[in-house]
C-alpha cells in the first residue's frame, strides 16, 4: 500500500515539475525547452532547464539575461556589489511598462539556520526604470514613486497603498500604455 502510495505521489503531485518555457544567455543564445517549476521565487539564483530529449542542466543567474516559464517571466538583475562581487538575482516580472515591477521573494534561513529551522520568506520588490536603474520600493517611499512615474496616469480619488503594489502597477502600467 505504501509503494502504490508513493507511486501516485510521484507520477501525480511532483514537486518542482517541468514546464514550458525558455532560456536566453547572456551571450544572446535562446535555448527552448522545459524549467523546473520550484525557482520561481524560492531560488532566484539558479534555472533548472531540461531540452526536448531530457538533458538537463543549471544555469546560474549570472549567466542568463533571461527566462520565461509558461506566462511567468524572470529577468535578471545586478542586487548589490559585495566584496568587488557582483551579485545577480532573477526577479519575476510583476508587471512591465513605464516602470516594471520585478518581485524577489528571498527565502532566508530560521532560527540560526540549522537543519530543522525551516525558511523565512521576505518579500522584496523593485522597480525597473530604465535599464540601469532598479530601485527597491517600500512603504515609506511608495506614495513618491507613484507620483514620479506615474502622477500624470494616476486614477483621481483611487488611493494608492503598497499593500496593493501588484495591482497598482498592473493598472497604472495599462493606463499609461493606452495613453
């Protein structure tokens, strides 16, 4: 009974299943295939990627520009510079237009970190700009970055609150996109 239990587990409710999606290098190749569904936004330094024949391979966030799993888009971006260390991070699209909207949900060690600490998931999000330019957005300086990027696209009367950050950014993007 526990074998035929096991088996339905792992044909039917797979964790970090394969999906279809995409990889483009930084040297520009674009490689189609399969992503593994669990680095959305526990892991945003790594891509698991499969090809059509079942190859496999890792590729590290310092070299994909890229990656699209499904309708979910990831870009990668330059975090912070440690040590004369580059740190680059993939952060999932939230939304794209005059500003994008980029998400990192870091999962960071419990209690000291040891085996049985399990993770504590912190939220971070970014705007995007311009190419260079990623700034992270917070409570305190939501409000100023509305109001720089979008005050000419704001809805009169609708107040805007960073509890609602995703879908401020998605409706404020459309707006500015029709005008």
């Amino acid at each position: 009974m526990g074998f035929l239990f096991f088996n339905g587990c792992y044909l039917f409710g797979q964790f970090g299943a394969y999906k279809k999606g995409l990889v483009v290098l930084d040297n520009g190749d674009t490689l189609r295939g399969f992503i593994k569904d669990n680095v959305q936004e526990v892991d945003s330094k790594k891509v698991f990627f499969k090809d059509s024949v079942g190859s496999k391979k890792i590729f590290l966030a310092n070299e994909v520009r890229y990656f699209k799993r499904e309708e979910k888009s990831y870009v990668k971006v330059v975090i912070a510079a440690v040590n004369h260390e580059v740190l680059h991070r993939l952060l999932k699209v939230i939304s794209d237009g005059k500003c994008k909207l980029l998400k990192d949900k870091y999962a960071r060690p419990m209690n000291g970190g040891g085996s049985d600490s399990g993770y504590n998931p912190k939220i971070y999000y970014y705007i995007m700009a311009s190419q260079d330019s990623l700034i992270i957005v917070s409570n305190r300086n939501y409000e100023q970055i509305i109001n720089k990027y979008f005050g000419d696209s704001k809805v009169k009367g609708k107040d805007y609150r960073f509890g609602n950050i995703e879908s401020d950014f998605i409706e404020l993007n459309k707006l500015q996109s029709v005008q």
